[in-house]
C-alpha cells in the first residue's frame, strides 16, 4: 500500500460495515482465485486487501478520537478487536491469492474438489458493446433471470459492494459474478463478449492428499461460516452464537492436525513434494481465517457489553443470523430442509446444522434440500427479523 493515509471524520458504523463486507469478499475472491487458477481474480483480492489497509487505519483513528475516559476505553476496545480481526482476515485472503500469483504450487486435486464446495465466482471486465453496458442491476434483472447475481464492482480504483437494483453498470466496470456454474458462463460471455474456458478437473490418484484437500475444503467452509457468525453474535450480542464459534474454530484447528498428517503421507508419494507447498500456504491462512472470527466475537464471550456504534448499525441492519434447536414434536424433526420447504415457508436461509453428539458434533456447512433434520439439532439461519421468528416457531413445535 502506498500513500499517505490521514485522518478525516468518518463514520465508525459505515466503517465496520464495509470492513465486514470487504473480509468476506476477500474469503470469497481468494478461494475463487485457486479454484479458477486465475491470476486476474487474486490481483483483485491484493487491491481490496490495499482498500481494507485504508478502512482499518481510519477506524482505528476514528475510535481513537473518540475514547475520552476509561469507560470510552473499556467499551471501544471489543470494537478495535473486531477492526484487528478484519485485517487479519484480509492478510489471509492476501497470502491465499498469492499461492497463486506466485505459482507456489496447487495440486490439481484441490481444483477437482472445490466446485463441490462454492458457486462459481468469476472476473467479468464488461465491454462497451456488451447488452448490459449503461443500464441499471434492476434493469437487467440479472438474478431473476439467471440466478448470478454482481456481489460487487470495481470502478477505477473505486468499489461498490453489494450493488442494488439502482446500481448502473458501466463500460470497463469489472464485476464479480457469483451463481451456478453453467448459468455464470452464460453472463461472463454476455458481459465481455468472451468464451468463459473453464480449469480442467482432475481426480487425485492419491488417497492422502484427496483427504489432505478435502480437509483444506472442509476449513474454508467452516471458517467462512465462524466468520458469519462472529459477526453476527457481535451485531447481535449473542451468546449463543459466539459459543458456536468457539466450536467451529477447535474444529478447524482438529482438521488442520489431520490435514498435516495426511499432507505428509502423501509427500512421500507424489512426483515433487515441494508441489505441496501451496496446499499447506492455504491451509495456514484459513486456520488464521478461523483464530480471527473467534477474535471478533471474544468481546461477547467475554460479557462486555457492545458498543452504542455496534448497536446503532444492528438498528440498521435488514439481515439477522439466529440459531434454533429443533424440539422433538416439530414439523423439522424426521424430514428434510427442502421437504418442509424450511426457506420458502419461513424465509431463512440454513447455513449451517449442528448435531450434537457425545464424542464429536457433526456439523453440516452449506446444507442442501436434501439435508435431513433430526430433534436436537441446531440450525444456524440467515433471514429477516420476521422469518427468524417463523422459524423458531416451525423449530419449535
């Protein structure tokens, strides 16, 4: 980063909320990047790592400015704590993207294994003659009609994330598309007037490093999730879902010790074990990924009470993340997550389902219709306040 970066008056609210944005596109770009093999994808994720170096320093000017006595202190620093968490997140997502801009090395079995795990995510420069130059999102209604949807833009050096309706597209405006595979190369060709080339799968034809990456997978999954819900137990004060962050992060660190087991088994097989060095670059900077969501939500943990800034951009907020447990009279329990039509019906999206055990939780990350839900069971939801109400009430009986 370069440039001299001073102090102006700045909302902490919209800083926090952008940052919150930004780290987790930067999780999204960074994986995207080693899935596609794309170099274009992962200098994305280093000129959004350079915005979030800004965002960081400003908030930290801005709560230095504002703490005034001890009690300011003992209040504000929960919120540098989540500011801190942020950068680590976006260094993380920096380091991954550089596995690729530098060829450290990716097994091709990493790229053969995470199509199972994201939507497709791809770069789209759109081009001045392109059908979606100079008109507006809600326009295009590119979501309803494909299923992609812009999660966001780079205009110049300037970025808009989360793009509405409202949100006219311009000729050289880069776009982030995300959605299904076949449905994204149409909207990449419309955009750029290009042939989307996909990356080759390629089965692992050995079993450690198939379990090695599937493990890689797994944490990215997870940390992504913990990250979610850090955010979510700070905006909301909860608990709740801080103590499921505690559980996701032991569980990424139990995947990481597997992950190196089954890492160093397989170097004693493939042609070139300094091939692997990339897959271990990953694997680190994902566990950091999950070490900073617990940072987020350690101010909730640790009964400190949020913010007025915190609460201010909850009163905002048109999202709510809940946690329901299934009781074992519920129409949930015995059926499926599509067959009781849980979204449709109560409007919340499940992104995760826990299932205690004695031993070991199960956990479920990016459950599908098809995904079963027994009593005792612990969905982690995403929705309005309205559909989180409904599906405690459908969790409940």
């Amino acid at each position: 980063m370069s440039g001299r970066v001073e102090y102006e008056p700045a909302s902490v609210k919209a800083l926090l909320a952008e940052m919150k944005d930004t780290a987790e596109l930067l999780i999204d770009l960074s994986f995207s990047a080693v899935l596609h093999g794309s170099d274009d994808v992962a200098a994305e994720v280093l000129r959004l790592e350079e915005r979030m170096d800004i965002l960081q320093l400003r908030a930290r000017m801005s709560l230095l400015m504002a703490a005034r006595n001890p009690e300011d202190a003992e209040t504000l620093a929960p919120v540098l704590g989540v500011v801190g968490a942020a950068e680590k997140i976006s260094d993380a997502a920096g380091d991954v993207a550089k596995v690729v801009l530098e060829d450290i090395g990716v097994p091709d079995a990493m790229r053969a294994a995470l199509p199972e795990a994201v939507e497709s995510l791809v770069r789209a420069e759109l081009a001045p003659d392109s059908p979606y130059a100079g008109r507006t999102l809600g326009d295009v209604n590119l979501e309803t009609e494909t299923g992609v949807r812009v999660i966001a833009l780079r205009r110049g050096g300037d970025w808009i994330l989360n793009p509405d309706r409202e949100t006219t597209l311009r000729a050289a405006d880069v776009l982030l598309l995300r959605g299904p595979e076949t449905r994204v190369d149409a909207v990449f060709e419309t955009a750029t007037g290009e042939r989307y080339e996909h990356p080759e799968p390629v089965e692992p034809d050995i079993e450690d490093l198939e379990r090695a990456v599937d493990s890689v997978v797994l944490m990215k999954n997870m940390s992504e999730l913990a990250v979610d819900l850090a955010y979510g137990a700070v905006l909301f004060d909860s608990e709740d879902l801080a103590s499921e962050v505690v559980e996701l992060e032991a569980e990424v660190d139990a995947l990481k010790s597997r992950f190196e087991a089954w890492t160093l088994r397989a170097a004693g097989r493939v042609e070139d074990p300094v091939s692997l060095r990339g897959l271990v670059h990953i694997a680190t900077s994902t566990e950091v990924i999950s070490d900073a969501a617990l940072e987020i939500s350690e101010g909730v943990l640790r009964g400190l009470d949020t913010h007025v800034v915190v609460q201010e951009a909850v009163g905002e907020s048109d999202e709510v993340l809940v946690r329901v447990v299934v009781e074992g009279d519920s129409e949930l329990a015995g059926t499926t997550l599509g067959g009781e039509q849980v979204e449709t019906e109560t409007g919340m999206r499940v992104i995760a389902v826990r299932r205690p055990d004695a031993d070991s939780d199960e956990w479920v990350v990016q459950p599908s219709s098809a995904t079963n839900v027994e009593a005792g069971d612990v969905l982690l939801a995403k929705g309005t306040r309205a559909s989180g109400d409904r599906l405690r009430t459908l969790a409940a009986g």
